[in-house]
C-alpha cells in the first residue's frame, strides 16, 4: 500500500470519526509519513498528530484510531524505506505478479505472520472491508475475504477428501479443517478490527440519528441516560456555529462616509476602509417551564441543551412551574455531573402540583417583569393545559410587546389545541411561533432557529 492510500484510509477513518481534517492537513500528512516512515511508532503517531488533530477531542479518537491502524505496520514488508522500494520496486512487483494467490492450506500452515498479514490485507481491499458499517457484518465480510483468498478451492478439496471412504485422506481432512477454522478466526479478528476503525463511529451516528428523532414520551431510563452524550454534541454543535455567525463582520458594503473621515489626512486616498457593520444583540434567553408530570421530560432536555450553550448564551434566566412560578436558575449553576441533582430539586420544588398558566404569569408579573426587554427571547415549555383557571392573555400580551420574540414549545400535537382545559389556542395570536417538540431534533431546531435571530 502507498503512503497516500495509508494516509487517505487513515483520514476516512478519522472523518467518520468526526474528526475535521482538511485536504491540506491531508497533504501535510502524506509528507510527514514520507519522512518519518513507519520504523519509529512513537515519532510516527506524534508527528501525524500534530498534523491531523486540534483539540483535546480529537486527540483522544486520534490516539485510539492510531492504535488500531497502525497496529501491524511494523510486521509487514511495507515497513521498507521508500528508496529501497524504488530500487526494487519493479522487480518485486514482478514477483509478485507472477507468485500468485498462494494456496490457503499451505498460507495457514506457513506460520508466517507477515505473509498472512499481507494475503488478508490483501483480499480485505478485494473484498471492500473498509465499507463495513454494522458489527453484524463481521460474518459477512470475513466469509467475503476467505472467498477472495481461495477457500472455495480448499472446500472441494476438503469435500472429495471427506468422500474417501478409505479412510487414507483423513489426515489431509482435518489439515483443511484446521486450516479454514484458523484463516477464518484471523479474517474475523481482521474485519473486526476494520469495523473499529471505520464502522464503529457510524454506527454510533446512526444510534445518535435514531435517538435524536424517537419520541420523547416513547423513551424509557436507559435511552435518557444514552441521550445525554448526544445532546452535548448537539449542543456543541449549535455552540460552534452560532460562535463563528457572530465573528462575521458584514464587509459586503462599503460606509463611505467614514472611510472619507478616517481619509482627511491623506488627499482622500482610501488607504483605511469602513464598513458597514450591523449591531447584533447578545442572545438572552427567559424560560419558562411547566414541570407538570406530563411535560417534565421534555423539559429535563431543554434545560439540559441550553445548559451545554452557556458559551454562546451566558444570559439565560429559568423559571419552572406547575402552580406558582420558581427562579430555578441558581440551582442549574453547577457542573454538568450535578445537573441530574438540580434537576430533581426543581422537580421537588416546583413540580408535580396542580398546572395555572394564569398565576405563573401573575407571579412572573411581580416579581420578574423587569427582565423581559426588547433583547429578550421568551420561551415556554408547556402544554397550555390550565386547568379551566384565567389564562391572563391580558399579561402574556404585553410580555411579548416587551420581548424581542415570544417562542412556545409544545410537547402536545396541534390536533389536541384547544381541546379539554387547553389554551393553546388563545395563546397561539399572542406567539411569534408556536412548534410541536417532539424530539430532540425538534428541539435542536428550534433553538438554532431561535439563535438565528441573533446572528
């Protein structure tokens, strides 16, 4: 294998891993193997590293995807120098060619390691191993490698000797026997070894994508607990790109009339430009959450999503409710590790009691009216079930005269509004926008759309 196919599969590997590295960290990286070579591990996974990895991340998925493709370079010949490959590169190409596919029994009974290595590297590459995405594909593709490595010609072999009913081909019997049994625990290891490398992170995203659209009534404690990891990269993800919209300067129009002022000095010669730049507003965010029992889940999410973008919005204020409104905000102000704690002290504290829109409102008016400024972006998490009290539209209209924008999250379909004890329905005209969450891809939705506006 070249030096550009080893640091191409290696750079998939890493991309599938989520891993960012360009097509120049690429070419810098072809160039690094090139001149540290394979024969010092140690230099070679250094020096590659500070080529391909950036942050504390992905140096940890580097190093373990290091380890697992590199692992047999130093015990095959691809480990020789690059000029000895070019001095004898023909000729061995030419031996090669005419050498053949070597016969399965004899390969297995070789015992040499470094000659197995590279017959299954080999029928891996025929057998496109590295497509692998699933674990239960393992069986599959080894079974695809043995084929390319000639063990259907083994078979019938094994299968007339089996038929002797002489009894003197028995010995060679069970040579082949042992022989398929050995090659096919080594394609297994091997193919095993390349789901780790390339398969084992799309599986991962293909749970994470399951995740991210299964219903939040429909998940039970385990799904909750493996949801956590995902909703902090979601989080990050949203974090990075709303961080770098706001680094953005608006360079598209010129301002002429202070590139002429910064110019007096200079005969008008436009030496130092102006341009027009559009005042953003820092995102503040106002919540307000009904912990009732039947939207407290969702709720569990949300904070915990907002709580992972406290970079990209320092200014969020919780509020939660059942019946009278809580500032729960000092108890989220804690490591990610007690956000489970704080969680279940809102719950005891706010929680579980009998819902009034109306008097969550009320209190909202009292005690916390002055947050609410043309800055601000409410958001309320409920389902507008209020148990036959006052909704006061009367207070809620003028909290989104006073906002900047007035966003409700429902975890209840549009098809339910206005049935039973719901308001939805009075409260939809008084929204800037009125969604139905029922997923965390709803909800990674809905905040980025909620972000934009500040970008």
């Amino acid at each position: 294998m070249s030096v550009e196919r080893t640091v191409t599969d290696f750079v998939r590997a890493l991309r599938s891993a989520d891993v960012n590295v360009s097509t120049a960290e690429t070419l810098d990286a072809v160039q690094t193997l090139k001149l540290v070579g394979y024969n010092d591990r140690s230099m070679l996974k250094t020096s590659l590293r500070h080529v391909l990895a950036k942050s504390e991340g992905e140096k940890g998925t580097y190093d373990r995807l290091f380890d697992l493709f590199f692992s047999r370079k130093s015990n095959t010949p691809e480990t020789t120098s690059e000029d000895e490959q070019s001095d004898d590169g023909e000729a061995n190409s030419d031996a090669s060619e005419d050498a053949g596919p070597k016969d399965l029994l004899d390969l297995a009974q070789s015992g040499d390691e470094s000659e197995i290595a590279v017959a299954m590297e080999r029928a891996a590459d025929a057998a496109s191993v590295q497509d692998i995405r699933f674990s239960t594909q393992v069986s599959f593709y080894a079974q695809k490698m043995l084929k390319e490595m000639g063990v259907e010609r083994m078979e019938k072999q094994l299968l007339d000797a089996l038929k002797d009913t002489s009894g003197e081909r028995e010995g060679e019997a069970q040579q082949m026997i042992d022989a398929r049994r050995d090659m096919t625990r080594r394609a297994q290891a091997y193919v095993q070894q390349q789901f780790d490398i390339f398969g084992a992170s799309e599986t991962q995203r293909f749970r994470e994508e399951y995740l991210s659209e299964k219903r939040i009534n429909d998940m039970d404690r385990s799904d909750i607990e493996r949801m956590k990891p995902l909703v902090q990269k979601l989080a990050k993800r949203l974090a990075t790109k709303h961080s770098r919209r706001r680094k953005k300067k608006n360079r598209g129009q010129l301002d002429i009339r202070k590139t002429l002022r910064r110019n007096a000095g200079r005969d008008g010669v436009p030496f130092d430009i102006a341009w027009r730049e559009t005042k953003k507003d820092r995102p503040k965010l106002i919540l307000i959450c009904d912990v009732s029992g039947s939207v407290a889940r969702h709720v569990r999410f949300l904070l915990l999503f907002l709580y992972c973008l406290k970079d990209v919005v320092p200014d969020i204020y919780t509020f939660a409710f059942s019946a009278r409104l809580k500032d729960v905000g000092s108890y989220l102000d804690t490591d990610l590790a007690g956000f489970e704690n704080a969680m279940q002290r809102i719950m005891t504290e706010a929680g579980w009691g009998s819902t009034d829109y109306g008097q969550a409102l009320s209190d909202m008016k009292v005690n916390h009216w002055s947050l609410i400024d043309r800055r601000s972006t409410i958001i309320v998490l409920g389902d507008g079930r209020s148990n036959y009290g006052d909704p006061r539209l009367d207070l809620f209209e003028e909290a989104t005269s006073r906002a900047k924008r007035l966003v409700w999250l429902s975890p209840e379909g549009k098809a339910l509004w206005g049935t039973g004890d719901s308001e939805m329905l009075r409260y939809q005209p008084h929204c800037t926008t009125m969604t139905h969450m029922t997923s965390l891809k709803d909800l990674e939705r809905a905040i980025d759309d909620i972000l934009m506006h500040y970008s």
